[in-house]
C-alpha cells in the first residue's frame, strides 16, 4: 500500500476512534445511573459532573449545565449497598444540584414527572425554589395525576405525604378528589394533608362525604383522632370502628375516654 494511502487510512481511522468517543456527560452520565458501578468510580463521576453543573461555560462553548443535572438526578432512582454508600452518594448528588442553582430548575421538574419515585426531587426543588413557588410546583404536578390505579404510586404518595408538612389555602381544594383514590396509602396522605391546613373545615363536608365509603380502618382513624382532638363533629350515618364511639354533639371518642 503506498505511503499516502496508509497514512489516509490512519486519519481516518483517527477520526472515527475521535466519533466514537463519548462526551464527559455520557461518560459520566452512564457511570452515575449505573448501580453496577464500582462505588469508586460513580463518586468520580458524580464529582464530575457536580463540576460541570457549577461552572458556567467560556468562550462560547455550548452549555451543558442542565445535561449535567439530568445525568446527576439519575443516581436518585436505585439503591446500593452498603446503605451508608447510598446515602452518601445520593446526599453528595443533592449537594451538587442545589449548588447548581436556578439552572437546575429545569431538569428537575422534568426529572419528578418522569420518574416513579418523587422524593430526592421534590427535596431539591424546595431548595431552589422560595416556599411559595415550590407548594404552587408540587400542585401542578399533582394535577397530572389521577386517583386510578398505578402499578407504581409511590410518586404520587409521595407527593401527598410532603404536603401534609406544608400550609397554603390552595393545598386543600387540590386534593380533595384524591379522598377517593383506589390507592389507601394515598387516600390516608391525601385527609392528612387537608386536615392540616389552617381552612381545613372548609372541606369537613368532602371529609364526611369520603368517610361514608371509606373501608380502612387506618384511614377512618387518622380522620377521627383529627375530629376528636378539634371538637368536629361527625356527619350522620358514619360508621367508627371498634373502639371508637360519637358523644351527643358527634364528636368521635375513643372507647377509653368515655365516661363512666
């Protein structure tokens, strides 16, 4: 082969070896969502990555800030052990977000409507979000969602569940309807998240109306200790489970506080 011809197939060889070859969030990226990963190098890769999503690009090099947090929120959907590997890992990869500021706003309302598990990224949207705009961000998601069945529902109990922490007028109206789901764990979320709230007796009828159909006993008795404790009374035809009994004002008591 003559020498031109050699040294062409060299080049070209060059440049598809140079094609092939992954960008630092690729790499890096795979790496992070891969829980077969030796630890060692998945920490690598998160730092790496952290140092992308902090740094602001120069010279007019694309920005891939927001790739970056994409491929980070990956490392939230597994679990490995050891359980103190984990939960390093998953609180290094939280540090990085938040770090990342506003930028990271986007990937990661992208990432908690993908994802089946919400919590890693409802914790860091409430740091990068003020109070107000992170409950208005957690209601918009839960209008996604129906009260049919899911194989997975965990995201939306996890949603609920982190709204009961939270007081808003709007939080009560916006998950009512879920008093119905087909998933207890849901329903049990959804009254503790409204009877928390500072205009919970506004939606008392909804609370009564629900009960009436209601078979958990966990549910009904999350929603009697909150009536007993506020002196609310009970709507008639509301059946209370086994040591429970309703007072002449129809106040809900347990069995063990009635009176002699």
């Amino acid at each position: 082969m003559p020498t031109s011809d050699r040294a062409g197939m060299v080049r070209a060889m060059g440049l598809l070896e140079f094609l092939k070859r992954k960008s630092p969030i690729e790499k890096h990226g795979e790496r992070v969502a891969n829980k077969r990963t030796a630890n060692a190098d998945r920490w690598e890769s998160i730092q790496a990555l952290g140092k992308i999503v902090t740094t602001e690009p120069e010279g007019g090099k694309p920005d891939l800030r927001e790739a970056a947090v994409a491929a980070l929120m990956e490392r939230f959907t597994f679990y490995v052990d050891p359980t103190i590997t984990d939960g390093e890992e998953k609180d290094e990869t939280y540090r990085w977000v938040c770090e990342a500021g506003a930028i990271a706003i986007p990937p990661v309302r992208a990432v908690l409507r993908a994802h089946d598990s919400a919590s890693w990224g409802l914790k860091c949207l409430e740091q990068l979000l003020s109070a107000e705009e992170f409950i208005k961000e957690m209601l918009e998601l839960l209008e996604t969602m129906d009260t049919e069945y899911l194989r997975d529902p965990q995201r939306k109990e996890q949603l609920l569940s982190t709204l009961e922490e939270k007081r808003h007028p709007s939080i009560g109206k916006a998950v009512v309807p879920f008093f119905l789901d087909v998933n207890e764990s849901a329903r049990f979320h959804a009254h503790g998240a409204v009877l928390a709230q500072d205009n919970a007796e506004t939606f008392l009828p909804a609370v009564n109306d629900a009960l009436r159909e209601e078979e958990s006993v966990r549910v009904k008795v999350r929603v009697l200790e909150q009536f007993g404790e506020r002196g609310w009374s009970l709507a008639e035809g509301i059946d209370v489970p086994e040591g429970w009994w309703v007072d002449k004002r129809g106040i809900p008591r347990k069995t063990s506080k009635q009176k002699k």
